[in-house]
C-alpha cells in the first residue's frame, strides 16, 4: 500500500479519536438546547427547533452523540457487575469530568484501535522490515494497552483524589469542630465545612448534608461517603461519628479526638515516605552521579597509563 495513503489514515484515525474524546468531555447537548432556547426567548426571537440545533457546535451535534452511542453499544456487552464496579471506581475518583460508564467504555472502545494505528505508522517508518517480523507482538501489546489505558488514567485519578482528602481531613476536622462547639449542630457544621472549603473533601461534605435533606438517614449518608472515598481514615471518622450519635457522647470531643489522630497519621505517612527516600535515591545514583564520579576520580589517572605505555 502507498505510505501517503497510510499516513492519511492514520492521521484520520487519530482525528476522530480526539474529537470523539473532545465530546466526551462536553457538555450535554439536552443542556445546550435549553440554553440556545433560553437565549431566544429571552431576546424575543422566534426560531425553530432546526435552527436552534444547527447553531450548535459541530462536536455537540456530531461527534457528542456518536460517542454516546459507542458508549452505549459497548455498555450492551458489559457484564453489569463490569458496570457497578466502573461507577463505583468514578464515585472514589471524584467523578473528573462529569464521566460516567457510558463514557468511560466508550474511551475504551476507542483504545482497542491503538494496535492497529501503531502498526500503520510502523510501516511507512524507515526501517519496515521490524514490523513486518514483529506485527504480532507489536500489535498486541498495544491493543491491550489502548483497551486498559482509560483504567490506568481512573487509577491515577483515584490515587489523587483520595491523597487530597487525606491531606484536608485534619484542617476540616478542626474547623467541624469549632462550628459544633459553636453551637451548631453537626449537618449545619458540615455544610458550613463545605461552604468554606471548595474542595474535594467540601464537595463530599456538600453530597452528605443534600442527601440529608433529601431525607437518607445520616448514618448512610455517611456510611456511603466512607465507601466513596474509600480511605481508612474516613472510615475510622464515619465510625466514630455514628458511635457518638449512637451512645450518646458528646460529639465536639470525638471530632477533637479524630482530628488529633489525623494529624499523628499524617506525620507517620510523612516520616515513612522520608525513610524510603534513601532506597528510591539508590537508581538515579547509581545511573547517574556514581559514573560521573568514576570518570571524574578515575579519569586522569587512565590517561596517564595511556600515556605512559603509549610511549
């Protein structure tokens, strides 16, 4: 095949992928319609539902919608316990970018194709002949990267955002505190926690107190954001909490005494991270600064041998 053929494939293969992906991460079309309706009206146009719909950006008319539906035709051959423990994984991420398992089998359906993109490119490179050998363990490999690459990236996400709310849960604790001792009780106190920190560990204290209101009982309420989060020191605080409502003690002192052990996990994780530092140092010494040092201590002494048997 032409390689100029080739590489336009290629280049129109990575072209859908990244607008596929960039309306994934838009907005949802039901929501542009309202606005585009509300702007109309409110400028006293009369416009019909066409018009409205082509005055869209193309990514939220075309490619949107056809994401959605690879999204949903890969949803078709998921087993379900697949999809609960994909929304369970997003919920302990943080839910980045309004994603759901819609969209997130949909980024997988789009990674499958990576092994066969590599394999294009491999073939107009200068040196053909290695893919030509080696296509099978080129391909395969990719295609299994490309199918589990969106898992790395929900990993990473997750790792994240349960170290951001490792590193709030003191402060947030102290200021529960104060708000209970203050008088308040403890959903007001949660929700003036969430009102003053717009943070991920705000924004679950937010989910808590509206699911309250909505009538869930705290202790699920709570109990749901502890498998959320997913994080032994939120699970030591719902605990605690729940205990305190249960037996009635007072609960300004627990939310005193969980703040303090916080703060002492937190200094462990510190000086356990500073203990492994020397080990993790030992590579990038060994590869970079030790043959440095070899060269710079061993090197006139070699060029003095040469010298001397030279003559």
């Amino acid at each position: 095949m032409d390689p100029i053929l080739l590489v336009i494939i290629a280049f129109i293969i990575i072209l859908i992928i990244v607008l596929i992906v960039i309306g994934l991460r838009s907005p949802n079309s039901t929501d542009l319609i309202e606005k585009r309706l509300a702007e109309f009206i409110s400028s006293g146009q009369s416009a019909t539902l066409e018009e409205i719909e082509l005055s869209q950006p193309f990514i939220d008319r075309v490619v949107n919608p056809l994401a959605r539906k690879m999204g949903e035709f890969a949803l078709r051959f998921a087993p379900q316990n697949a999809i609960q423990s994909v929304s369970r994984k997003m919920d302990m991420a943080g839910n980045p970018g309004n994603l759901d398992p819609t969209t997130f089998f949909a980024l997988r359906f789009l990674g499958l194709p990576l092994g066969a993109l590599l394999l294009l490119l491999g073939y107009v490179s200068p040196k053909p002949n290695f893919i030509h050998d080696h296509q099978l363990w080129i391909f395969i490999p990719a295609t299994i990267f490309g199918y589990y690459l969106p898992d790395l990236f929900l990993k990473a996400r997750i790792d994240r955002y349960q170290e951001l709310i490792r590193k709030a849960m003191p402060d947030a604790l102290d200021l529960l505190t104060i708000c209970v001792e203050a008088g308040l009780g403890f959903d007001a106190a949660m929700s003036k926690v969430a009102e003053k920190w717009d943070n991920e560990l705000g924004q679950a204290f937010n989910r808590v107190v509206r699911e309250i209101g909505l009538g869930k009982l705290r202790r699920e309420a709570l109990r749901d954001m502890s498998n959320r989060v997913g994080i032994p020191e939120m699970t030591s605080f719902v605990a605690a909490v729940i205990q305190s409502e249960q037996l009635g003690v007072p609960m300004a002192q627990v939310l005193r005494i969980q703040s303090d052990q916080m703060r002492i996990m937190r200094r462990q994780r510190a000086e356990e991270k500073a203990h492994q530092a020397p080990v993790k140092m030992v590579f990038p010494m060994g590869i970079f600064i030790f043959p440095a040092l070899c060269i710079v201590m061993m090197g006139p002494a070699i060029m003095s041998l040469v010298e001397t048997f030279g003559k």
